[in-house]
C-alpha cells in the first residue's frame, strides 16, 4: 500500500475503535495524517532539529506505520500521535486500537480472557445493595483520587513488566478501583485470575506475553500451605508480566514487619514478595472531591446517592452491605449468632479454609448457655446457617456457602468486612478449650500450622503441639517445614523438653541447614551434652558457610566454660580471634594476671582489654596508670573513671586532654567530664574536631553535648542534615521526644518503617512505651510488630494490669501467654 494511495482512497475522520487489524490500523493513521508531510510530521515533534540532523521519526519509520508493514512499537505510535496535534486524552482511543491490534495474534494463556471482557464480580468486586429501578450488577464506578498514581504504575509495569498492589480495610474499593483503571489501561492484554498459589507457580513455567496476573486478596495465595515464592513473582516480572493484587492492609503490615532477634521469622519471603510492589493505599473513606465526583453520579444510581448520605461508615463499605452485615450478626438469635460467631473465631485464629457443618456442631454448644443448648430446636444449625447464608440488601450474606460440588457445600467463609470487624470487637475474648478442640477434629490440614502458632501464642500449648505434629504430615519439603520445624522446637524448649527439640532439629542439622545446626549445639549445651555440641560445632566450621565464624564464637565459648586451655591456645594458633578472646577471660577468671600480661605484652589485644577491665575492677590505679603511660588508650580511660569516682574529676580531665585529640574515643568520654565541670564549650570544640574528622559517633555525642547544654534545636537542625544515615534518624527522633516534639517523633519513625526501614520499629515501641500510648502499642502488634508486642506487654505488666494482660494472650500478642505463664 502507497501512502499516495491511501491518501486519495481515505478521508474524512476514523473511528480508532472500528480497528482490529494491522491494515486497517495503517489506514487509520494514514487518515489521520492527512496532507501532513514526513518532514512536517518529524518537525512538530522534533522543532529544533539542524539542518541534516537525526530525526526522531525517520522516513522509515513512517513509511512502517502508515503501510503496515509491521505492528510499531507503542513509543513510536505515541510520538506520530503527538505529531498529529493529539493531546493525552485524545491519544488513549488510538493506544487502545494499537494495543488490540498488537494483541491480536499474542498466545491466549489457559482460562485467560481479555482484560475488556473480564467480568468483575468473578474477579473480587463485591455486590451492591439492591434498590428499586437498580438493573446493572454495579453502580457507575466513581473515579477515585489514586486512579492516576495506579494508571501510571500499571504502563510503567506494562513496559518492562512489574507488581502493582493495592492496600486498605475490607469493602474500601481497592478491587473495583484495580479493575476500572486497569480496564482502561490495558484493555488488550490477557488476564488470568490463578485459582491458588499453585497456579501461579505452574504459570511461571511458560509465561505469556501482555499477560495481567490477578491475585484479588493476596493473602489467602500467601497462605497456601508451601506459601507464594518471591522467586515466582521476581520470574513473572522479568518475563514482563503486570502482577496486580490486593491486600487487607493489616495483613501488609504484618507480613512486612521484621520479626525481633532470636525468634522465628514466619514472613520473611513474603516480606521479600512485597518488596516487589509498587504499592498503593486506599483510603477508608471518600475524601472531598471524591464525594464531588459521587454526587455527579448520584442522579443517575440511588445507591450512589444512599452511600454518600449514610454516615455510619464509608460510601464503599455501604454500598457493599458492610454495615448492614454487622447489624444481622447482632440481631441473630443465640443459635444463628453463636455459628457465626463461631466461623468469625475460627478465622481469627488461623482456619483459613470454610468452617464445615462438623465443626460447628462441635464448637457452637460453647457459645451457649446450658438452658440455650437444652432448648434448641430440631434442624437448630439448618436454620442457623439458612440465616446466616440469607443476603444482606442483595449485595451480601454473613456467611457464603463453599462449594464441593453440584449442590454440596464444604463448609462455609465469613463476608470479608464482619471478618474485619470482628477481629476488632472479639480480638481479647477467649477461645474455649472446646472450641480448641473442635478446630482440632475439624480443621482443614492446610490451616495446620496457623493454628498452631496462634493456639501456642493464645495460651494453648498443648493443643498448639498437636496442630504442630499434624501440620507436620501435610507441609512439604522446603521453607514452610524449616518455619514449622523452628517454631515446634521454640515451643518445646519454652516447655523445657530439650530431648524432644533436639529430636526435631537434628536431621536439619544433618542437612547442613546452619541455623539449626547452631541451635541444635546451643540446645546439647544447655541439655548437658557439651561432647555433641562439641562435635556438631566443628562440622559447621569445616563447612566454611555464613556459620562458621558464630559456630567458632560458640565453640571457644564451650572450650573456655570446660577450661580447656590447651585447646583454647590450638585454636589460637590457627587464628581464631574468639578463641583468644575467651582464653584471655579464662586465665581472668582463674586469677593467671601474670599470665594475662604475658600475653599482653607480647601483643595480644584480646588480653590487653582484659587484663585493663580486671585492673579496673579490682581498683589497680598503679597498674592501670602504667599502662596508660606505655600508650595504652582503653587504659586510661577505665583509669579516668575510677578517678572520677573518687571524686577527682579534675585528674582525670588532665589523663584524657592530651589524648583525646588522637583518639575519639577518648574524646567521647572526656567531652561529658568537662560538661559536668561547666566546661561545655570546650567539650563541643573536642568533640566537633571528631565530627569533622567523619566519625560517625561523635555527631551524637555533639548533639547530646549540644541538647544538654540548652541548644536542643541546634542539635535536632544537625540531625536533620543526615536524615539519610538510620543511626541519625534514632538520634534525631530521641531529642524530638526529649524537646516535647513526641509526635514528630513518632511520625518520623513510622515514615522510615514504611520505606522499608524495619529497624526503626524498636526505637518506636520504646518510644510509645516510654509516653503510654497503649493503643499505638496494640496496634502496631496486632500487625506483627514483634517490638511493640514486647513493650506493651512489659507496660502492662509494670502498671499491674493482669486483666489486661490476659486480654493480650486472648488476642494472641506475641509473648504474652510467656509472661503470663512465666516462660518469657
């Protein structure tokens, strides 16, 4: 085809939607580029160009878009589009036309559907309620303020493929928002809905290409028993998939909170997942110009217009029943409340999969009196669940039927908002044991280890221990059995049973894993089994992994508690630091000084130090002055705090002048003693040359320095010129709550948190501890911070409130039931 032709045979405008092939999108352009030469097209976009420059569209270029010799890339079309004088909004017609046209031929994946064709009740979107002269499924879709910041996600991940996620509460519009704007955005594309975390993993085998991977609820695909790799994700973006998901933000923040030091680390992969994500947060409510938008459409669908009038909850958890679900779960009768509160409780405490009919019958008679019991009619549950199962407004039920087949049901799932809702009102009430028990004869295995973690955490450990032994017959080989091992054998030692523990962990340990392996040494020691932590240790050194310093760590420790000298000094020589550590504090602790400053003097450090921390505890100024003198710095200094505590400051200020130029650790304790003796501004002239100098720690002792002496809001501007230094930041969110700014404090550290910095989470819960802001502290460890957990127990207990300690084991807060049960 001609351009000449083509353009005598087309004129007059063109429809983009009329296109669907290659042809017709060249005669389409063809038409749109009217009597416009190549050079006239190169120059409205390229109006600078010299006189035999490089053009940004070539005739080459042209002449493939507008005689269709292939499908052009979408920059290129984008460009011819500007060209042609169409703005943004005119250019998303033609975008859609070329995406259809370069889709045409793309391999469908199994059970995909175009975007466009994608049904949004199958996908996620809830119900609406039901109104008179309502006949569409759903009301108009009032454009939300994130639209624009999730379209522009979703073409920088249609480009080079990506994860796009969408957070908020239950029945917030994060699913309906996911599927308006991704409709709009690519229209064309594939998308596959995978029926589990199973799927997607088989989907990562022979990826497709302009495919949208949708995983509505992320969660419940994280919670698969073998769990959602991060590899998988990672595989489908570099395969230039668009993931697009949504997620409860409760469940965000507690998969994405790093667990404390020393305890089992349920979430690390999907900490890793998440990572991948661009995220995005919805909003609860509507904010004013999204309420503007709503009433625009208000005329044209009541329920738009009963949403925004309703003032008891948001516009979208009304228009999806949420408010009128809770009012029907409150107004049941005892036997239709008691099964749905009975489904409500087993979701909270880990049962993911639908609550079955046996289930209920075994846990309901827990919720009622013995009168109820007695008194309960004949088919008691039938009606029970036919109410329960009865929609709401025609948009939702309580609980919604599971299907096992042509008219059987599994069992039965609660509406994600009473969910939601109910683990705020019922988070501190008690499980009975008998519901315990009917969630152990009636779980599905899949939900195994979740139950077991939270009947361990809510103060059932022998019920935890029986989920634990059956999870362990269903969790496959890899990740999910190292967590459930490690947190099995967390449970046994808390019950002091170290046989059974090392039973769990030994054939890891054989495995090579080293983690377990170091725990398995610690668990011989502690068991009085030193030749088997001996034996174990050594292995893990020879394997030469990430382990084998800490393993040496432990092994040294071991030889120096058995008093081992001569092995201690093999170890030594072979170059082993901790070893010459721990034979320096053996010859300490047998009181060999003359053999400890042998060594010393022959260079050793580990002994140098030593040998000064027993002068100094033993008061030897003489000794500890001799080695000063011989240069000894760390001498000097335990030599200047015994002076001071004898009350002759003014002698130790003269020891540490002459040093502290040299060394900044000196200065960092000289600067304190000249403070104290009112000497402020030449301990800030010390300490600055050190700043200066680039050590790190005396920016802090200048702005303790600088806060002490009255200059607090110089120290915080200091700070605030190294924001990007994690240190600083702790420093700085200190002196805003010691200069009565707590709240600036607080939001400092909760920003840093949520751009991934999960070390701040323990200088937020002692800083939440330290103000009594309790709910804060409740909050943030129902969404698994392990820190704040630890400090609102520790609060609760100081303040002497037993009561509300035992409502923390009830809601399952890590370390509760531990100090309660005076296993912490």
């Amino acid at each position: 085809m001609s351009s000449d032709a083509s353009a005598a045979d087309d004129v007059g405008p063109v429809d983009p939607a009329t296109v669907y092939t290659l042809e017709e999108l060249a005669r389409a352009f063809q038409r749109l580029k009217g009597s416009r030469s190549y050079a006239d097209l190169d120059k409205a976009v390229n109006p600078n160009r010299r006189r035999n420059g490089p053009r940004v569209l070539s005739p080459s270029t042209l002449s493939n878009l507008l005689n269709g010799k292939s499908v052009p890339v979408r920059a290129t079309v984008e460009t011819f589009l500007t060209a042609c004088g169409l703005g943004t909004a005119a250019q998303e017609p033609w975008l859609t036309a070329w995406e259809r046209v370069a889709n045409r031929n793309s391999r469908r994946p199994v059970s995909a559907v175009r975007v466009r064709e994608a049904r949004p009740r199958l996908l996620g979107v809830h119900a609406a309620i039901r109104v008179d002269g309502a006949a569409d499924e759903l009301p108009p879709y009032v454009p939300r303020d994130l639209d624009a910041e999730l379209r522009t996600a979703l073409a920088a991940a249609a480009v080079e493929g990506g994860f796009v996620l969408l957070t908020g509460g239950s029945s917030v519009g994060k699913t309906r928002a996911l599927y308006e704007t991704l409709r709009v955005a690519l229209p064309e594309w594939w998308l596959l809905h995978p029926a589990d975390a199973g799927s997607v993993v088989a989907h990562t085998a022979a990826p497709t290409p302009r495919t949208v991977l949708w995983l509505d609820e992320l969660q419940d695909y994280l919670n698969h028993p073998t769990g959602l790799p991060a590899g998988a994700i990672r595989q489908l973006i570099t395969a230039h998939t668009v993931v697009v998901a949504t997620m409860w933000h409760d469940e965000h923040s507690l998969r994405t909170t790093r667990a404390p030091a020393g305890q089992a680390d349920p979430y690390a992969n999907d900490r890793d997942l998440l990572g991948l994500a661009c995220t995005i947060q919805v909003p609860d409510r509507f904010s004013p110009a999204e309420q503007r938008r709503g009433d625009s459409l208000a005329s044209t669908d009541q329920r738009i217009r009963i949403a925004l009038d309703a003032t008891d909850a948001g516009f979208t958890q009304i228009l999806a029943a949420g408010p009128a679900l809770i009012q029907r779960w409150e107004a049941a009768n005892c036997y239709g409340k008691a099964v749905i509160t009975a489904v409500l409780d087993a979701r909270r405490v880990g049962a993911r999969r639908p609550a079955t009919r046996e289930f209920l019958e075994a846990a309901v008679p827990a919720y009622l009196t013995e009168a109820q019991q007695a008194k309960a009619p004949v088919g008691w549950l039938d009606q029970a669940l036919d109410y329960a199962s009865t929609e709401v407004q025609g948009a939702a039920a309580c609980l919604t039927p599971a299907s096992a087949g042509m008219g059987l049901i599994s069992g039965y799932t609660p509406a994600a908002f009473l969910d939601q809702h109910a683990r705020r009102v019922r988070r501190a009430e008690a499980l009975s044991a008998e519901v315990w028990q009917a969630l152990l004869q009636h779980h599905h295995p899949d939900d195994s280890l979740n139950l077991a973690r939270n009947a361990d955490a809510r103060g059932f450990p022998g019920h935890a221990e029986k989920f634990y032994s059956l999870a362990a017959e269903v969790v496959p080989p890899g990740e999910a059995q190292l967590l459930l091992v490690e947190l099995h054998a967390e449970l046994l030692v808390k019950l002091r049973r170290f046989d059974e523990a090392i039973v769990l962990l030994r054939p890891l340990a054989e495995r090579g894993d080293p983690t377990m392996s170091l725990w398995l040494a610690d668990l011989y020691t502690s068991n009085g089994q030193p030749d088997e932590a001996e034996a174990l240790l050594l292995t893990c050194m020879n394997r030469r992994d990430a382990s084998s310093s800490q393993a040496a760590f432990y092994l040294t420790r071991l030889l120096m508690e058995q008093q081992r000298e001569a092995d201690l000094q093999a170890r030594v020589d072979e170059g082993d630091w901790s070893a010459s550590v721990h034979l320096a504090e053996l010859l300490a602790e047998q009181g060999r000084i003359d053999d400890l400053s042998d060594r010393a003097q022959s260079g050793d450090r580990s002994s140098a130090a030593v040998l000064v921390n027993w002068h100094a505890k033993h008061g030897h100024l003489e000794a500890l002055y001799a080695r000063s003198e011989r240069g000894d710095n760390n001498a000097a200094i335990k030599l200047g705090e015994l002076l001071v505590a004898q009350n002759k400051p003014g002698q130790a200020i003269e020891l540490l002048r002459s040093r502290a130029g040299d060394d900044a650790t000196v200065a960092m304790h000289l600067a304190p003693l000249l403070a104290e003796q009112g000497r402020t501004d030449e301990a800030i002239d010390i300490v600055q040359h050190h700043v200066t100098n680039g050590e790190r720690g005396a920016l802090f002792d200048l702005c303790d320095l600088l806060a002490t002496s009255g200059r607090i809001d110089e120290a915080i501007a200091l700070l605030q010129t190294h924001v990007k230094d994690q240190s600083a930041v702790f420093k700085l969110a200190s002196l805003l709550s010691a200069s009565e700014k707590v709240d600036d404090a607080i939001t400092l550290l909760e920003s840093r948190i949520n751009e991934g910095d999960q070390f701040a989470a323990f200088p937020l819960a002692q800083l939440l501890a330290e103000e009594g802001r309790i709910e804060q502290l409740r909050d943030r460890a129902d969404a698994g911070d392990g820190f704040c957990a630890r400090a609102l127990i520790k609060v609760l207990a100081e303040r002497g409130q037993l009561d509300e300690l035992r409502g923390e084991v009830n809601a399952g807060t890590l370390g509760a039931f531990d100090y309660i049960a005076g296993r912490d």
